[in-house]
C-alpha cells in the first residue's frame, strides 16, 4: 500500500494557498514574497491528552542556484523529530525544490523520507513544454499550472488574498506520489494571533487535505500567514488520527520584506 502524508509531510504540502475562476490568474505569479537567504524556523508541538509536547522541528530555505543553466530558487525543506523522541518514531526527512524563476514552477523535486522504519527516495523531472513528470517510477501526464508539495508552499505565499472574499476557494494543482491532486484552500479572511513567537495581524484559511495514514481528507486544518507582503506561515493546527499537532513558526531571517505583521514579540 502507497504511503500517505504524515506529521512531517503535512508541513510541506499544506500551503499550497478563492475563486475557481481565478486559476488562470495563479498560472501567471511573480514573486515578490520571498528572496535567496530566507529562513524559516518551526516547532512542532503534538497534544493526546490535553498537553502539548515538543515533538520536533522544520526549516525551510531559499537560495538561488542555476540549474540547465537557468535560475532557479533552490528550496529545501528540512523535518526532523525531537531528539529525545528518537526512540518512540524517529524522524529526518529532507524535501528539495528547484523552482524557475520567472514562472515559478517547479523543474525538479527531491525527496528523502526517514520516518521510524520507513524510507523512501524520490526524484521528480518537470517537463514543462511536454506536460510531463518523470519519476523515479513512470512519466506521468501533468497540467499547466501543476506544482509540488514544497514549490505549491512558495508558489501559494505570492497570490494576492486582497482579491477574495471571505469563503472563496483557490485551486491548487499539486503532483505527489506520481498522482495529479486538485487541491484548494477556503480563504476565511483576517485576525490577530498569538504564537510562540509574538503577536500578528493574520490571514487565516483552511486547506484541502488529501487524506492519508495521519490526516483525514477535507478542512479540518487551519492556517495562519502574516497579513503583509511575505505571507509567512504562523500557526497550523490540525486533528490527526490520534491527538492534535500544532505548528508555530520560531524564528526567521533574510526576508524579502519588512515583517509589518508583527504587532508585539513574546
């Protein structure tokens, strides 16, 4: 049986940010969010009975490379459990984008998964002008405006939330286990948040989850972004299978723009 998303996958393919008529307009993004040098700190944090612990942590950063002798944004993420956890479900994972430059979608996408006794590598080609992946296990047909679990976060951090109303729906086309997913995230409008971190004016919405071994599908998660021009991911919170996991953002640095959302730190 084909494994599913699971507490470290989720971080990487939930932010792939209402209108259904809008897709045509999120084919054609600019970046203007994001920069080489960024970093994204998280923590983990995984609630069963009422309290929440520190299960692990994720970093996510950007640097431009050429790749075929075209720029692109090198993304990485990084996953990996709370050391002291090791022993229960030890985790190290490592996602990789390459991502164009002018277009913003993804030319290659690596993946490398340690969770417990599970392994798994992964390389995906995009070919673009064929409307193709090539996988590690097949070529596969693909959309236009397709991304992967890491690029959609990148790519979905750009649009533009003042065009929406409150319930409207983006369209997201996301490539993951050699399957085309359709995918979309219900805008659900303003608010201010308390994190770990401080306090900020926030986006909130609720993403389509495809369902797996730790999600059920649907939108049962919530996601915060800063209400300014970076769109950093806040807070996600989320029930799973058993409990509930809880994502606070730690820590950043090297952002393409002033961080106007943060009202006070903790």
């Amino acid at each position: 049986m084909r494994r599913k998303p699971t507490l470290i996958l989720f971080l990487f393919c939930i932010l792939s940010f209402a209108k259904l008529s809008a897709a045509l307009d999120t084919c054609r993004l600019t970046n203007t969010s994001y920069a080489s040098g960024e970093e994204i700190r998280f923590k983990i944090f995984y609630n069963v009975i009422g309290l929440y612990v520190d299960a692990g942590s994720a970093v996510f950063s950007v640097e431009n490379i050429q790749l075929n002798n075209r720029p692109v944004y090198h993304v990485k993420g990084l996953g990996f459990s709370n050391p002291s956890y090791d022993w229960i479900f030890k985790v190290r994972d490592r996602y990789e984008s390459f991502i164009d430059t002018s277009t913003l979608k993804p030319q290659k996408f690596l993946r490398h998964v340690e969770e417990g006794g599970y392994r798994k590598d992964e390389a995906v080609i995009f070919n673009h002008t064929d409307k193709k992946a090539i996988s590690t296990r097949g070529t596969y047909s693909i959309p236009d405006c397709i991304q992967d679990v890491l690029s959609s976060i990148y790519f979905a951090r750009n649009i533009d939330f003042l065009k929406y109303q409150i319930g409207d729906k983006i369209p997201i086309s996301m490539f993951l286990d050699d399957e085309v997913h359709s995918i979309y995230i219900r805008y659900l409008g303003k608010e201010v948040i308390k994190t770990k971190y401080g306090q900020f004016n926030a986006i909130k919405f609720k993403p389509m989850l495809i369902k797996g071994t730790i999600f059920q599908g649907g939108e049962l998660m919530t996601v915060w972004v800063t209400d300014d021009a970076n769109h950093l991911p806040l807070r996600i919170e989320s029930p799973i299978t058993v409990g509930t996991v809880k994502v606070d953002m730690m820590g950043y640095k090297n952002l393409k723009n002033p961080m106007l959302a943060l009202i006070s730190l903790n």
